[in-house]
C-alpha cells in the first residue's frame, strides 16, 4: 500500500492562521502609509523653518541697517544718536553660597541662578531692574547681542522636558515643549529670546540655565568691586557678550 504526501495546494491553512496573514498585512500597509504621510509632513516642515530662517536673517539685518541709517543721520545734523533700551540681559553668577543674605538668596533662586557661572536670560522690567540691583554684588549682567544668544543656545542650550536637562540635538524637542506657542525649531528660539518676543517667558524658561566654564584668562584681579571699578560684578552693557565668549 503506497502513501502520498499532499501538495502545499491540497492543505487547508488554519483560519487563524489566515486571519492572522490579513491583519499583519493591514499593520504593514498602514505603517507604511503612515511613514510616507510622516516624510511629506518633515518636508513641508523643512520648507517652512527654512522660510522662517530667511525672514529672520532680512529682519536682522533690516534692523542693523536703520541702526547705522539713524547714527548716520544725528551726525549730519550734528547730533547724537541714542541707541534705544535693551530688551533683554543675559545675567550670570559669579559669587557662591557663603555670606549671602536670605532676601538675595531668594531672587536667585526665582532666577534660577543655583550655581556659579550659572547662566539664564532675563526680560528688562522695571520688576527684574530692581531684583538685578539687589542681588548686583554677586552676579554680572549685560545686554547680549544676536550672536552671543545663538552661540549660547546652539552651544550650551539644554530643554527642559518633563523634568529632565535634554541637549538641544532635534528641533522635534523644540517644537514638542513650544509648539502651541508657534517655536518649531532652534532659529525660532533664537528670534524669540533675541527679540523678547511674546512667548519670551515660556522660551526662557523651557531653556536650562547655561552652565558656563571659568572665563579665559581667569577674572580681574578685584572680581567683588564694580566692573565700572576694575572689578567683575554689576551691568557691564555690551562688554557682557566679550565675557560670554571667554566663558562659553
């Protein structure tokens, strides 16, 4: 008596086993809808952070040429041209924990400012000009220009996400944290704080304090006197993006 061994067509395939085909095929057909959908969305995206770029960079230098138009214009005529308020300080601190009085101490931990050479940026108010002059003999502060705030965020810059210090690697993090407020990438964050823009607080806060190294070539030989007295502490203006790049 002889046996024969079915073909493959003559074995019925399991139900299960059928309806498990089906539903692995559907998962892998909408994972690859879903990618394509996901690369259309990252190029449009692109598109519109490289637009954004551009509208920034001419309204950058727009700014810049009617700066030099107006100075131009007063020395014409004779006059003097005053540049206008800043807008924004970058404060750092330079003195650590002993002798400080309680009231101090409390203004810099609102700012955040928990360690030395601690970093964080700073919207001019009247409110924030009165906490700066408390707490003036143990930090230094100034007004930093657009490049001192890019190399500081592009550099040093760390989100705050859920708790946690990130690296600023991804503008997916960015846009995670501050989408709702319209900041989808570094470019974004970049204008809102140069410029105080109206998401200024939720951006100043979404970044953690810059950790910045010791300047190069160490502090002036009198660091606790007044900068205008050849020490290190107190409003030092536009100087302060000098220091920045000694320390960043």
């Amino acid at each position: 008596m002889s046996t024969t061994v079915p073909s493959a067509s003559f074995v019925e395939v399991p139900e299960t086993l059928l309806k498990k085909r089906k539903q692995n095929e559907k998962v892998r057909e909408e994972r690859l809808a879903a990618q394509v959908e996901a690369k259309k969305q990252r190029k449009t995206k692109r598109e519109v952070i490289y637009k954004r770029a551009e509208a920034y960079t001419k309204e950058y230098l727009d700014a810049e040429r009617e700066d030099i138009r107006l100075k131009r214009d007063a020395r014409k005529d004779g006059n003097y041209y005053v540049s206008a308020q800043p807008k924004v300080f970058f404060v750092i601190r330079i003195k650590g924990i002993s002798k400080i009085a309680p009231k101090p101490r409390k203004i810099m931990q609102l700012l955040r400012l928990r360690q030395i050479n601690n970093g964080v940026f700073v919207k001019v108010t009247k409110a924030t000009e009165q906490m700066l002059r408390l707490i003036e003999p143990y930090i230094t502060y100034g007004e930093p220009n657009l490049k001192t705030v890019r190399e500081l965020i592009y550099k040093r810059g760390y989100g705050k996400v859920d708790k946690q210090r990130i690296p600023l690697t991804d503008n997916h993090t960015i846009e995670k944290a501050l989408g709702k407020h319209d900041i989808l990438c570094m470019e974004d964050l970049v204008h809102e704080i140069a410029t105080t823009g109206p998401a200024f607080k939720q951006a100043a806060n979404f970044l953690w304090p810059f950790k910045l190294s010791n300047p190069n070539g160490g502090w002036r030989t009198r660091k606790f006197k007044h900068y205008v007295l050849g020490g290190d502490f107190g409003n030092r203006e536009t100087n302060i993006n000098a220091l920045v790049r000694q320390m960043n």
